[in-house]
C-alpha cells in the first residue's frame, strides 16, 4: 500500500506554485488548471478556492492497493459506505464486484479517503 496523491484545498494557483515549487523547492506542474508538486513518487494536489465550489469540497489523500475488491468489501462489512464522485457529488455505489478498481470510502470520522489499484 503506498500513497498515490494526497489533495487539499489553499489559495491561488500563484500561490501554490510559489509556496510549493520556490519556497519547498518541489518540481510542480499545471493538470486541468490544478497545481500538482511532486514529492518522490507521489504528488500533492492543490485545489483553488473556487474548485472547492465546485467540487463540494472534497478534500482526500488517495491509496495505492494491490487488491481493491478485497478492501471494497472489508469496508463494506464494516458499514462503509462506497462511492465514486460525478460532477462533485458522491454517487454511492450500489453493487461491488471483483472488476472495481477505485472507489471513495470516508472514515469514521468523515475523512474521505480514495482506494486505487
């Protein structure tokens, strides 16, 4: 298991880039008007304010598994419940089968978290 992206909401693009690429140095780079930085294999994903409008807020760090079906359903045992994001809202998913290979689950106490094979 590994950390694949971890995103967060701040200010400007500017400001991300600054803070992140002059002041800690990291490599960044512009995806779909979003400001990754590269920290060894994995990226830190800035989101502006206004995307956090428009995206409902959703704020994750996303994980790298070797077997997603077997997590989706030890989360759902566990009452989880699973869902993908569609236009900013969760769209919970209904049935899980063995081709799942990303979902979304919120811990216990509301963090969302994103599993990824």
């Amino acid at each position: 298991m590994n950390i694949d992206h971890i995103t967060y909401f701040g200010g400007t693009e500017e400001e991300a880039s600054k803070f992140y690429g002059e002041i800690l140095g990291l490599e960044t780079k512009i995806v779909d008007g979003n400001v990754w930085a590269q920290i060894g294999d994995e990226f830190i994903r800035h989101l502006s304010p206004l995307e956090k409008t428009q995206t409902g807020g959703n704020c994750h760090f996303a994980v790298k598994v070797d077997n997603v079906f077997e997590i989706a359903k030890r989360a759902a045992v566990s009452g989880c419940v699973l869902f993908k994001i569609v236009d900013g809202e969760e769209l919970p998913i209904a049935q899980i089968d063995k081709e799942i290979n990303q979902f979304f689950v919120r811990d216990f106490a509301g963090n969302m978290v994103e599993i990824l094979a």
